[in-house]
C-alpha cells in the first residue's frame, strides 16, 4: 500500500474517531457536571484539534514519503500532502454522516436547540431568533456536517501541504 494511502486512511479514521469521540464525551461530562459549556463551543475544539491531528498526519505523510525516495520534490510532497487530505476528508465526512445517522440521529434537533436557549438568554427578538433557527437547520443538518468536513479537511490540507511541502522538499530528488 502506498504510503499516502495509508497516512490518508490512518489520519481519517484518527480523526473521525476523535470527532465522535470528543463531542460525546466532553458533551455528557458538560451535562453531568454542570459546566454550562455551549455545545457549539465543545464542537469548534474538537474540531480543531482533529485539523492539527490532520497537519500533523500530513507532516509525517510527507517525510515518510521524503525518506522512503530519498528525497522529494516540492510537487511530490504537496501532491502526497494532498493526496492524504482527500483520503482523510473522505473518511472524516463518512463518520460524520455515521454519526448525524446512526450514533446521534437527534444532533441536528439538539444543536438547534443549543442556538435557540443561547439566542433567548442573549434576548433577541423573535425574528432574530427565527432567522438564525433557519440558519442553525440548515448548518447542522447532516449533509452539511457531511460536506462541511469534506470542505474542511480538503482545504486545511491543501494550505497545510503547500507549507510543509516548502519545508520539507529540496528542488530535485535524488
């Protein structure tokens, strides 16, 4: 298998895991121990540290792939670096949609839920509330979180492969 692959595969499934993983738990603890924390909160650093988990597995994609040609070009290194950020996109968007389906049918009721109780509690009108639900519906339905993490981790992994690529290539391979 070639090593892209399986840093894509490794990566994607590393970060899906931590994905549902890290909203479930961190979300029962908040709810058991009172922490008040937003939902939308617990979502947002979950999922930024499954991008530096993305970075990270891109890095080391690449240098596997440097030290296995003896060297890499800056193509090759941002091709292997993208390569790795589709596979993984692809992987993160399945267990997304595993999770909005199976694992927590109700997460979209839930999260819009969250926004309308942070709307109320920040006292906005009725037709502020009713414009952001709408918006909330459609943001945290399950084909967006589906394309938000095939957008996502396709873009993050492209401009991280761009940059590590610069540091990890040489302008001819041996």
């Amino acid at each position: 298998m070639k090593s892209f692959i399986r840093f894509g595969v490794i990566i994607g499934f590393l970060v899906g895991i931590w994905n549902l993983s890290c909203f479930t738990i961190v979300s029962w603890i908040n709810k058991i121990l009172s922490l008040g924390i937003p939902a939308a909160r617990v979502r947002a650093f979950s999922g930024l540290f499954g991008l530096v988990i993305l970075i990270l597995g891109i890095y080391f994609g690449i240098r596997e792939a440097k030290r296995k040609a003896g060297g890499i070009t800056y193509k090759k290194a941002i091709k292997t670096g993208i390569s790795i950020a589709m596979i993984s996109a692809v992987i993160v968007a399945f267990f997304g949609f595993l999770y909005c389906t199976v694992i927590n049918p109700g997460y979209a009721a839930f999260m819009v839920k969250q926004t309308e109780n942070a709307l109320i509690a920040a006292k906005k009108s009725p037709e502020e509330i009713n414009q952001q639900l709408i918006k909330a519906r459609a943001f945290y339905s399950t084909f967006s979180q589906v394309l938000q993490a095939l957008i996502v981790q396709s873009v993050i992994g492209t401009v991280s492969s761009l940059i590590i690529g610069l540091f990890l290539s040489r302008k001819k391979a041996n």
